[in-house]
C-alpha cells in the first residue's frame, strides 16, 4: 500500500513538472486558436501575433476611476472624480474579472491594472490587487501618472518586517507635458521640464532593486498631440537610454472628459508621429515583421540600444529574419519565458528539442543581429532591450455607432463606420463584464461604458465616505 501511495505521489509530482516545463500551457493552446479563428481576415497575415504567441492585452474596468492629475485630453469620463477610491471594491471587482479574463484567454496574458490613478490605492491595497492578479495567472502591470516616491514603492514592493512582496514590479508611466498639477511642476512648459521626472522615476526601481532585490519591468507612456509632436524626439532620446524597456506614443483621441479636449487631434497622422519616433531613435523603425492586431490601431519595434545605436531584432525587409519570425511563432507558440531564466530555459529547451531546426535559424539570427550593431560595438557595449510602440486609440463618437451596430451583427457601409468596425474586431486590448459575459475593446469600453458605469460607481461609492488618506505620497 505504500509502495502504491509512494508511486503514485511520485506520478503526480512528474505530472505537474511536464506541466510547467512545457512550452506552452495544454490549456493556453486552445485559446490561441480559437483567437486566431475569431480574427477577421485582414489581420491575418503572416506577422499576426494574436492568436499564435498572445491573446492580446487585458484590463481592468470600473475599479477605481478616480484620478487626482489633470490631463489635456483625459480618457476618464467626467464622472469620474465623483467616485471615491476603495480598497475592498478594488479587490473584489479585480478578482471576479481577472477569473473571468483567464477563463476566457488562459493563463500568464499581460493584464494592465488600470482605470483612474491606481496610487490611490495605497500600496496595500494596490499590492492587494496585483497579488490578486497573480493568483489569476495574470502579468499585472500598474498603469500610473508616477507622481509617487521612493517610500510608497518601497511600502509596495516589502512587508512591514522588510521580507519582500513582491519579486518583479511592472509599472506603465504616463509622463508628458499634457498631464496637469504634478509634485514640484504643477504646469510643464513642454516635455524637457519632464525629463528629470522621467530619470526619478526609473531611478526609485533601481535602487528597489539594490536594496530589496526586486526587479522591473518599466513602460513609458506619452500622449501626442499637435502641441507636442515636435518634441517627441527629444523625449525619445533622452529617456531612450533612462532604463525604460518600451516607450508608447499614443496619438490624442476625441475620448473621455469633452471638457479637457483642447486641440484638433484629427491633425494627427500615425506616419507624422512614428516619424517623429524615428527621429529620435535615429534609425528606422521596422513595425511589419510582428503586428498585434491592426495595424491601423498599433505598431511595434522590438530591439535593443548597443552603445549610442538602436539595432533591431526583426528587419522587416530582411526575409530571412521574415522566416526567423515564423519559425519562433511555430515552435514557441504562448510559451512565457517572464519566469525564472532556469525554468525559462527548460522550457525553450523543450519546444527546440521538438524542432531541432529551430537552433539553425537561431545561429543565423545571431550573425545577423551581430553584423548589424557591429561586432566591436556589441562586446564593448551592453544591449539594453528598448520595444517603440504606437497605439492610436479611435474617437468616442466613431466608437458609439460602430460598436452599437456591431451588436446587432451589422457591417456598416460608410468607410469610417466601417474602419471602426474592423479594429474593434481585431482589437488587442480587452476588459472583461463578468456579468454579462462580455470582452469589450478599450475603446468601447472608454467611449459607451465608461459613462454609465462611472455613475453608478459614483452613487455605490460617493466621496464623502473616503476614508482616511492613504495616498501615494509619503
Ligand atoms: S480597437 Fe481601440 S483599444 Fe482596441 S487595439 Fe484598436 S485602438 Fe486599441
């Protein structure tokens, strides 16, 4: 009899490591496909990643929408200041949609936590939420104006008794000179009065890092309009090389508080503005060899700075690099390599044991990427992995029409309509209605939900019972 329990519990322990040394998790393969089955056609290409290595970006809705910056255009509804910040309500409503989203998607999707400002927590109850995140099988990633200090990072990140809470933060930064009522610059006269606020806020994680040993991952978000288009690549190169690991640019919508509106963002064309990118990195940025969704709502660059110079993982006019794409799509699938480098590397040692010509592709990979920062430069130099993103969000009113429509199963036949209607089909950033079953677009969400749920979040929170402070600062 004990021969048999022993047997069997060794059985088990063999079962659950084949289920996290595999490449891709039985589960998340499902999902994948029946993403890429649900994908319109356009989207469909070669360089599609949705559905072959991501179901796309997740997050949370109707949590805390309360922010205390201002800024020119703000994507919260006008509502949105009336509803107090709750721990208890933040939790609850993170953990229902967060079962919901790894329902429906699998498990280990990026899952922004997201709404108003989510320092308003406090770093209890914001770390609270990640960790309820996590119990989820999601990567959580705080969305935040980063007006914080070292002390509500560090209160985030460690115990009281100084044990660490966490092993990895991921924190989105939304820096620019649009944002209004910053500590110590209340009104920037433009994105170069930024950038030492920029420096701060990588730095506070570094020195998390020496102190607590808790590592990051940091994204710079900045949104453009006509007014700071021009100053885009200054902002790229100094910040460029400050330690984040992606910079965002997202070109102004007509979304959210119509009050806070102030220019004419139809001006704005994505070429001016990944343009103005380039300039800053200095070289061109290839967005065709990956796309996540459509690329009239995204563009993507992943490389890395060696030295002074960016270099690019993928050339998109290179076809060998083209076939490289592919082959890490086929053979890696959903694997996540964001885990620890020695279970990481069991795992991609798995999925190349399933196609050994994978290591052929990888070898020539290297040359490539070698010849093209320079072999002097690349053992002279560290790389720092830097990814350009630009996501153009869509204008409530385009929104409103399509989404109504599309709930209806109707395809509109007015080209805009119609162009709406499309992104949103092939959107890459969802939130989850547990209640009614529903993954709906962050434009949607923004543009027809948003408003009525900021009102009755105002009524079921009202903010006169806000409690004590427990804010970012301190
Ligand atoms: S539909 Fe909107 S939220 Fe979705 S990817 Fe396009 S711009 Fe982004």
């Amino acid at each position: 009899m004990a021969l048999l329990d022993r047997t069997r519990a060794a059985a088990r322990r063999l079962r659950a490591i084949d289920d996290i040394t595999r490449p891709e998790p039985v589960e998340l393969r499902g999902h994948l496909a029946e993403r890429w089955a649900g994908l319109p056609p356009h989207v469909r290409g070669a360089s599609q990643s949705i559905g072959r290595r991501t179901m796309g970006c997740e997050g949370t809705q109707g949590v805390f929408p309360r922010c205390n910056l201002a800024c020119t255009p703000c994507y919260l509804g006008a509502e949105a200041n009336r509803v107090r910040t709750d721990g208890a309500h933040t939790r609850r409503e993170v953990e229902r949609q967060m079962r919901e989203l790894g329902r429906r998607r699998g498990p280990w999707q990026n899952a922004q936590l997201i709404g108003g400002e989510v320092t308003l927590l406090g770093p209890e109850h914001h770390g609270d939420a990640l960790e309820a995140m996590l119990r989820a099988r999601r990567k959580p990633m705080s969305m935040t104006h980063g007006d914080i200090d070292y002390g509500y990072l560090r209160r985030l990140a460690v115990r009281a008794d100084g044990s660490r809470r966490f092993r990895r933060l991921i924190f989105a930064v939304h820096f620019d000179s649009l944002m209004l009522g910053r500590s110590g610059i209340e009104r920037p006269r433009g994105e170069a009065d930024l950038h030492g606020h920029r420096a701060r806020f990588v730095a506070h994680f570094s020195r998390l890092r020496s102190e607590h040993g808790v590592s990051s991952y940091l994204a710079h978000n900045m949104t453009v309009t006509p007014a700071n288009l021009d100053q885009v690549p200054a902002v790229v190169r100094a910040a460029g090389r400050q330690g984040w690991r992606l910079m965002s640019f997202q070109p102004a919508a007509f979304q959210g508080n119509a009050r806070r509106w102030r220019e004419d963002y139809r001006r704005l064309d994505a070429d001016d503005v990944w343009a103005a990118i380039e300039r800053g990195v200095g070289a061109r940025l290839p967005h065709r060899a990956v796309q996540v969704g459509d690329a009239r709502c995204n563009r993507s660059a992943q490389g890395a700075y060696v030295g002074d110079r960016w270099v690019p993982i993928l050339d998109d006019r290179d076809p060998r690099d083209l076939r490289a794409r592919d082959v890490v799509f086929r053979a890696f699938g959903g694997l996540n390599w964001e885990v620890r480098p020695s279970l990481a590397a069991v795992r991609i040692a798995r999925a190349v044991a399933r196609r050994p010509g994978t290591l052929i592709i990888a070898a020539g990979w290297i040359v490539r990427f070698a010849r093209r920062s320079g072999v002097r430069a690349l053992a002279r130099h560290r790389c720092r992995p830097v990814t350009f993103v630009m996501h153009r969000f869509m204008d409530a009113s385009d929104v409103g029409p399509a989404w109504e429509q599309l709930q209806r199963g109707a395809l509109s036949a007015d080209p805009r309509v119609r162009e709406t209607q499309e992104r949103l089909m092939a959107c890459s950033y969802h939130m989850a209605h547990p209640d009614t079953g529903r993954l709906v677009p962050a434009c949607a969400q923004h543009a027809v939900f948003d408003p009525v749920e900021n009102r009755r979040l105002a009524r079921l929170l009202p903010l006169r019972e806000d409690p004590p402070t427990s804010t970012s600062r301190g």
